[in-house]
C-alpha cells in the first residue's frame, strides 16, 4: 500500500531525558529529523575559532532553536513536560522567543535525546499517532511532571 509523507510526517514519539538530575519527558516527530537537521547539529557543536566573529558564535547558539523550531517545515519538538513554576500549572511555551531564553543545556538535552532515539531505532519502533495527554503542554496544555 503506497504511504504519502504527509502520512508520515504526522507520526510522533515520546521520550525522556534527564537533565540536571530531573527526568524530562518530550514528544518529537521522528521524521522530522532530516540530513540537514543533522548537517546542522554537526555544524553547531563543532567549537568556533577563537579569531570567529561574533556572528558566527551567536549563529551557532541559535542554531539549538533552529533545530527544534524550523522555520521550513513542521516543529521537531512537539511537546513535553517542562514547566516555569513548581507546581506545574505553567507551561514552557514552544516558541521561538522562549526557547531563546532557556540554557543551552535544555535545550541540546532534548536535541540529543532525539537523536539517541533515532540511532537505536526507538523513534522508529513505535511512533504514537498523536501526542498523549500527559505530553500536551505544548504553548498553551498541560502535562504531567516528572521528577528523577
């Protein structure tokens, strides 16, 4: 049975990452993670010249963002359970401007969990057809919070 990319494009999977001792639970699209996602993770995390002008450096620190955010397609990152305050009522929002204000270590945890998902065949294997309930906490949802 022929499969369109549309089709394909609307699977997601979900996992989870610890970072700073805190487990974060994340929902991505799989096959969103494309060879020019990862020409550009490459590109990013190679260190700059010491002589490299600031726009470089700043492109590379943005670079986090493009990757989970781009412009030309749908998001990588669809949701998860990150929230600003500790009794998780307030979402982060998956935005663009909210994404450029949290650490890079966040932001590169979730990057590289997706692409250890992709590496041992996890994001292949069992795709949910939509996000879950607990993983809903897109700009505006909510969602469970996990605790390592």
């Amino acid at each position: 049975m022929p499969v369109s990319l549309h089709e394909l494009l609307g699977d997601v999977a979900e996992r989870q990452v610890t970072i700073g001792g805190a487990t974060l639970t994340f929902t991505y699209r799989p096959t969103a993670l494309t060879p020019d996602m990862l020409e550009r993770v490459v590109v990013s995390e190679r260190p700059p010249a010491d002589d490299a002008p600031e726009s470089e450096i700043m492109a590379r620190v943005w670079a986090a963002v493009d990757i989970l955010l781009p412009t030309d397609g749908q998001p990588v990152l669809v949701s998860w359970d990150l929230f600003e305050d500790d009794a998780a009522t307030i979402p982060v929002p998956i935005t663009r401007t909210r994404l450029a204000h949290l650490a890079l270590g966040i932001l590169w945890g979730v990057i590289r969990g997706m692409l250890e998902s992709s590496r041992m065949g996890e994001a292949n294997g069992a795709p949910s057809p939509q996000p879950s309930a607990a993983s809903s906490a897109r700009s505006s949802g909510a969602g469970s919070r996990k605790r390592g």
